[in-house]
C-alpha cells in the first residue's frame, strides 16, 4: 500500500444500537457516514481492517467525467460539486484540484472513439472537447508530439486518496458518527423477514438498516447471505515518483501510460493499457457475463492464473454464525505491484515526455478493482433483504464519484429525496 496513508485511531468500543451500519471504510461507506451524521442519524462504520486501507488509497486520485458512461455522468457531476465544498466541509485540504484530466490519442481509431464519447453526453453541458496535435504539445509542453489528438475536461481534477478518506472519516466521527476499526463484520441478523443487526467478531449491533460498502469483498459477504453480486478483480500497479519538474498540472491519460502530478510536487503514474487479471473461482462461476467486456478490452488485460487463485481458494465460501469469517483472515488485501508493468509505463511515458526519463520511484503499491459486468456499480436496495442497501462494484472509478455515491446510498437508507435518479445503479440490471 502507499506509505502516505493518514492512519488514525478510534477507541474501537462496539455500541449496541444504531439506526444505521455501515460495513466498509472505504470512501463510499465513509462518504455515507458522514452524510447521515452530518443528518444526525445515529451511525457505527465498521471497518475490518483500517479505513482506506485498501482500494480507497490505492488509486490513481482522478475526479473525471470524461469516458464514463452516459448515465454515470450525473453521479460525477454531483460528485464535483461535492469535491469543490469538500475543503471547508471537512476543515482541511485534501489535495482537491480541478486542473483537468487530458486522454490522448495515437491512431484514427482511439481519436473517433473520443468523438463517439463526446457524442454521446451531448446534453449534459459538459466542457469537454477535442484537442488538436498542436493543442496537446501547447498545453503540455517538452513532449514529442505525435498524437493524433485528444479530449480535454477542464472541470476534471483530483484529490489525494492517501488524505481524502481519512479526513472525511475524522470528519464525520467529530461530527457524531462512531467508526470501529479492526473488527469484522460476520454477517446479518434478521427478525420478522428483514435486517435487524449485524454480527461482528466481538458481538452484534442491532439496528434498522445496513449499508454494505465493502469493495472487492462485498461478492463474498453478500454470498453468505443468499445474494449472488456477480464482481471479478482487476489489479492494477501504480508507482509515484520523488518530486519533480514536470510538464504540466494536467492529469494525461494516454493508451500506455498516465500521469497526474501529486500534492508533494512527485507524480503518480501507472500502465493505464494493462491491468493485471488474477484467476479465481469466480471466473469459471460468472465469467459467462463478462463476455462482452472480453472481446472489446481483451488487449488489456494480463491473465494470470497462479497465488491469487490459490488464495481465494483458501478462504471460505459460506461460514456458520460463530465461525471466523474470511474478513478475520485477510485483513487488507495488499497484491504485490507488477514491476514489469511499472516499467512499461516508465518507458512509455519517457519516450513521449523525456523530462520523465530521468524520473526517481520513490514507492510503488497495487491495489485490487472489483469489476461488474457493465462496470457501473450497484448503489440499491436489496428486495430479498429489506433494510440492506449495498453501494459496491464501482470498477476502478469509484475514487472520484466516491462523495457523491455515499451521499446517494445515504439517501436510500435514510428515505432523503436522492441527489441524483438512482435507476443507473439498480442490482436488478445485473
């Protein structure tokens, strides 16, 4: 993992009550818990291992609208505004900058498939628009050139996930909300046909609703219980450099690599055409749904079949009431980054802007993206189970709409009018 997380402490005494649980501490089930604190409803946050310890810190730190998905684009954009008050919300800078996102293109190809992006959000009022060659080497100058073109959103940013989490979590706990850390969440109690509570390793909690925000686990602990969330992983390696002087405060995405620059003045970079495809169970059980994703992004991904497989094997499927839970087992998932990927990226990005060729690692980390079929998370109500609502799958882009997926899961469990039309983000499309 980064060794810039902000870690914190909290007495981590179990109440016994609570309108709300929230499984997850992550920047959605953390988002969520200060919303409703901030509503004064009483909410415990339970985290097994510590809050953003894993894919909530691991990520690259865009904010961006640019290249999702028509009907995701209104959580982004509720998300922005979010980001931009997020400073004084929480009474402190969490690295939160709108300095733009860039996506090159190196081919005909990649350049019309920003054209049909853009095509396909007219309506929206977004700012985004397409970038000439002699555009790109003006806004980002020392590089090489050779692009095709591009796309550039000025109201894209970032913010530091090593800082943003932790600060939102602070926030809300000063705010009335208690956070458990290093405790696991078993399972679910019900009584007269919904949720009642849930069991965790040092007892239960009763309450009227849970949130489950649990990122790459949620697959697992909803299994438990009967409900079938179809989620595979992705890993993917990223490194950031020692400070530097770089060509711009832009984020750049290119088909090979990207680069944002970080608060510490380094740069944050990663292999953005390849991401690490660990084998699991999983694929033989739901791979069929993932068909499609297949055959159009094939050439990104490094199938491996190998330790990953293996340790999922390891961990239980089902447990029983009292039995220790796989969430006691692992407490952070922390893949090893790929080194070789790592070096891809490095070289690539070299030979487009040589003032990285010179560039020093200072830690490099990878984190693992649950990934549904569609890529859009689920952000719901669960019918078979009255009083659980999961906010889960955002398929690597979860960081940036982070704020605004909490505040809308907030909305459900609380019964508030929503912040944007949840019925993008149903279960029932999967």
């Amino acid at each position: 993992m980064t060794k810039t997380l902000e870690r914190f402490d909290t007495p981590n005494q179990l109440p016994k009550q609570a309108q709300v649980v929230i499984i997850g501490g992550g920047i959605v089930g953390v988002s969520a818990a200060l919303t409703l604190a901030e509503r004064n409803i009483s909410v415990v946050l339970i985290e097994k291992g510590h809050v953003a310890g894993e894919q909530s810190s691991r990520n690259l730190g865009w904010i961006r609208k640019t290249s999702r998905h028509h009907d995701d684009v209104p959580l982004a954009l509720a998300a922005d505004r979010l980001w931009a008050s997020m400073s004084e919300r929480l009474g402190r800078d969490v690295g939160y900058r709108q300095a733009g996102i860039m996506f090159l293109a190196q081919n005909d190809e990649q350049m019309a498939a920003h054209e049909h992006w853009l095509a396909s959000v007219q309506g929206l009022n977004l700012d985004s628009r397409l970038l000439s060659p002699q555009e790109i080497d003006t806004m980002v100058q020392g590089g090489r050139g050779q692009w095709r073109g591009g796309i550039f959103t000025p109201s894209d940013g970032r913010a530091e996930p090593a800082i943003a989490t932790s600060a939102m979590a602070q926030a809300a706990v000063r705010k009335g909300a208690v956070i458990v850390q290093q405790c696991a969440v078993r399972t679910l109690s019900t009584a007269a046909g919904k949720v009642s509570g849930v069991v965790t390793e040092r007892g239960e909690i009763q309450c009227e609703q849970v949130l489950l925000a649990g990122g790459a686990w949620s697959r697992r602990f909803l299994a438990n219980v009967g409900v079938s969330l179809p989620t595979l992983p992705l890993i993917c390696s990223v490194m950031r450099t020692k400070p530097m002087a770089g060509p711009t405060d832009v984020a750049v995405g290119a088909p090979n690599f990207s680069f944002r620059k970080h608060h510490d003045g380094g740069f944050v970079i990663t292999q953005r055409g390849a991401l690490d495809a660990p084998l699991s169970l999983d694929h033989l059980l739901i791979g069929h749904r993932y068909l499609n994703q297949l055959k159009t992004q094939r050439g990104f991904l490094r199938i491996k079949f190998g330790r990953y497989f293996v340790q999922d094997l390891r961990l239980a499927r089902r447990w029983r009431l009292g039995h220790r839970s796989p969430f006691e087992q692992i407490r952070t998932l922390n893949p090893p980054h790929n080194e070789a990927l790592n070096h891809e990226a490095m070289t690539n990005l070299g030979q487009a802007w040589p003032a990285f060729a010179k560039a020093e690692v200072d830690e490099a980390w990878a984190g693992l993206i649950d990934v549904t079929p569609d890529s859009n998370p689920v952000i719901d109500r669960i019918a078979a189970l009255p009083g659980l609502t999961i906010a889960t799958g955002f398929s690597g882009h979860g960081f940036g709409t982070g704020p605004a997926a909490g505040h809308l899961a907030a909305d459900l469990v609380s019964d508030h009018f929503p912040i944007i039309d949840p019925k993008p983000y149903r279960f029932s499309r999967l």
